[in-house]
DNA sequence: TTCCAGGGATATA
DNA sequence: TATATCCATGGA
C-alpha cells in the first residue's frame, strides 16, 4: 500500500522546523483574517493562542517556530495535513487559480472554540485593526499573567466581567453581546459540539447572542474544522457579485450556492478568496 | 462629514 | 420567512 502523506516538519522539545514551506508561509496564515493575537517584530512574529505562545522566524528557506507547546502547535498549524492534495482539488475551478497561487501557504488553524466564539462576536462589523486591540486589551484586563503575555481569558474569567468591563475595552455595543453570550456559554460543552453535524452545530452556536450565521460559520471554520461551510463577510459578498454578476440573492443564499460548488472544501475556498480579493481592496 | 469594517438583534409585514 | 433600521468605534 503506497504512502501518500509525507511531514512537512520536524519537531524536537523546544521547536517545530518547516522544511516545506510551499503549503505554510507565515504572512499568509496570519494575515488570511482567522487569528487576531500576534505582533510583528522586526522579522518575527509572535503568536498568542489559548493560553501559549511562540515565535515565528523565517530562515534558510525553512520557517522555525520556537515554543514550549510544541505538540499544541502541531495542531495548532495544522501540520499533519495535506494542503497539496487540497490545493490541488481546487485549482481546478478556474476562479481559484490566482487566489490558490497568490495565498499558497494559508492553512487553516486548529484554533479554541470559546476564544473564537468570544473573537468573533467582537468582529461584528468591525475591522481587523480594531478586532485585534479589543481582544488584547480583553486579555490583559481577564486573561492569566503568563510573565511575558497574557493568557486569552477562561469563561470563569469572562463570566466575572460586566458590561462597563466590555466597554471599557472599545467593545461597543458588542459589551452586551459579549456578557450574555457568556453567561449561555455555562451551558455549553464545547468539545462534544465538535461531534455535531455542520447545520446542527450551527443551530447551537446561533442561539448565542451576538452570533449569527457568519460568525457561527467562521467558529466552526477555525475551530471546529468545519469545511462545508462559506462564510458570507463584506469581502466574500464582493466576490460572488463579481464571480456570478447577481448581488441580489442574501448572504445566506450566497452562502449556500458556494457551498453547492466547492462542497466539503468550501471553507478552504473561502479562505483563499477572501485573502485574495481583501488584498486587491475589491469594491462592488 | 460621511463611509466603512470578517454582522446581528429587533421590529414589522 | 423576508426586509429595514439601529447599533459603538475609529481610521480613511
């Protein structure tokens, strides 16, 4: 029986090295709109998830990721996955040809579903600038000291806060949203919904406040690794007007037709279209 | 000054 | 079920 998978990396107590960084580029991955917490830092970038941390350093052709959570950012990158393979399904719709080439190294993170759920309410017509100061400021005002950073805040910790708390951070009227949502998410087990089918989970993540479809699909897209899914942004609305020419059908509608098209890889494509064309600065 | 950002809740028909 | 309006904030 042929092997068809090979590693990408290596991995020793203190580092992850990419020897093929053809599927993984650090810009891609982080600017691709699904990860808030990082900093750039001369030719670094230090990346925050859960409660770890590493940094990221491009060198000799190979990318080095140095962390004490080795093991975590093996998940985390996504690493024990083929993106040739899925590349290589999808470039077979002509429309995904530049974008496939343009963001070649995007993978999709195995990110934690209560900091996702938590991110994506805040990014509710919002913009990434500010999405990325009020989750920090989130974390350093409810999340653990971890000496050097702060830890993305427990649900215990997120349940402690009030809505001047919310406010206070630029939240906005998202501060309601945000204490509400906690407070349901007491009655959430959020490792079994990793078992529930797409459109039943997405039931469950809407009955949240300040959830609707787009912020449950892109929960379900990065953390749940949920692919049958198209999540419908500002962006993604601009490209299927340009791809279809009709920008009279809903979000939803859109979002079901893209689904109908690239099928279980529909959340990869999304990810490759919305890199691209937010980078072209698409407009209607 | 107005528009826009990885939209959702609510009221209304 | 489908559409209209309102919502905090800050950069462009």
């Amino acid at each position: 029986m042929p092997i068809t998978y090979y590693m990408i990396y290596s991995k020793s107590a203190d580092k992850i090295i990419i020897s093929d960084t053809s599927d993984f580029n650090i810009e891609h991955i982080l600017d691709c709109g699904q990860v808030f917490r990082y900093l750039k830092t001369g030719d670094c970038y230090t990346l925050f998830a859960k409660d770890a941390n590493c940094l990221l350093q491009s060198k000799d052709g190979c990318v080095i990721i140095k962390t004490k959570f080795v093991d975590f950012f093996v998940n985390y990158f996504d690493l024990d996955r083929d993106y040739k393979k899925i590349k290589s399904e999808l470039v077979k719709f002509d429309e995904l040809n530049e974008p496939i080439r343009f963001g070649s190294g995007i993978r999709l993170l195995n990110q934690d579903p209560l900091e996702m759920i938590i991110s994506f309410i805040i990014s509710a017509n919002n913009n990434i600038p500010r999405i990325k100061m009020i989750i920090e400021r989130l974390c350093k005002g409810l999340g653990q000291n971890m000496g050097d950073y702060y830890a993305f805040p427990t649900l215990n910790a997120l349940q402690s806060a009030d809505e001047s708390f919310f406010k206070s951070i630029g939240a906005g009227y998202r501060a309601m949203y945000l204490v509400n949502a906690s407070r349901q998410l007491k009655d959430f087990d959020l490792d079994y919904l990793k078992s529930l089918t797409t459109s039943d989970l997405r039931k469950k993540l809407v009955s949240l406040m300040g959830v609707g479809n787009k912020v449950a699909d892109c929960i379900m897209l990065f953390a749940y690794k949920k692919t049958d899914l198209f999540p419908m942004d500002t962006w993604t609305k601009r490209v299927y007007t340009k791809m279809f020419n009709d920008k009279t059908v809903s979000a939803d509608v859109m979002s079901k037709n893209l689904v109908g098209r690239f099928g279980d890889l529909s959340g990869y494509a999304q990810q490759y279209l919305y890199y691209y064309f937010r980078s072209l600065k698409l407009t209607y």
